[in-house]
C-alpha cells in the first residue's frame, strides 16, 4: 500500500506545480497597469513567488525524475514543459497586463522618465 502512495506523489506535485502557473496567469491578466508604474516585478509580487516555486520544484522534480532509472517513467517531460511555460510567462507579463512599448531610448532615458513622472 506504501509503494502506491509514492507512485501518486510525483503526480500530485506536477498537479500542484501546474496549478501554481495557472494561479499566476490569472493574477496577472486580472491586474492590469493602473498608470505608470517604474518596475513590473513590484507591482505583482505573488506572481513571481509563484513562478520561482515552479522552476525551483520542476528543476528538482525532473532531476529526481531522471536519476530514478525508471524508464517507464515519463513525467520528468511534463516537469520540463512546466518549467517551460513558467518562462514563457515571463515573457509574455508585459502582453499579458497591456504595457505599451516604446523602440526610443535606452535604460538611462527610461530612469529620466521615472523622476520626470513621479
């Protein structure tokens, strides 16, 4: 009975980590930009909370996964696209809550616009 609880675990924690990357598109689609704001990483800090627990538990899950020389074992494959769609999330925040672009200036220019607007 023990041997069929730990075959359900890794199952249960790719649910989780699944879960937490849904969890964090919803926060961020729901929060959209209310004005300026000087950094993205401020304004959403629950998100990358979240996504940093599901890189760190789908890095540690898909070694895991690897080093048990189960070759019926496949889920290292869906921890690795979970880890994957964790940094296409990333990328994809400034899309995902409106952030409008601009091909003119630099990191410099855009520290003169902060103390400008604020």
């Amino acid at each position: 009975m023990a041997n069929n609880n730990l075959s359900k675990t890794p199952v249960i924690c790719l649910i989780i980590t699944y879960f937490c990357i849904t969890l964090a598109a919803s926060i961020i689609e729901n929060n959209p930009i209310k004005g300026y704001e000087i950094s993205v990483y401020t304004s959403t800090p629950e998100v990358w909370l979240l996504l940093g627990a599901v890189a760190v538990g789908g890095i540690i899950f898909t070694i895991y996964s690897i080093s048990s020389r189960n070759p019926e074992n496949n889920l290292w494959t869906l921890s690795l696209c979970a880890i994957l769609l964790s940094n296409l999330l990333i990328v994809l925040i400034p899309y995902l809550r409106d952030y409008a672009f601009s091909d003119g200036g630099d990191h410099l220019s855009h520290f003169g616009w902060v103390i400008v607007k604020n």
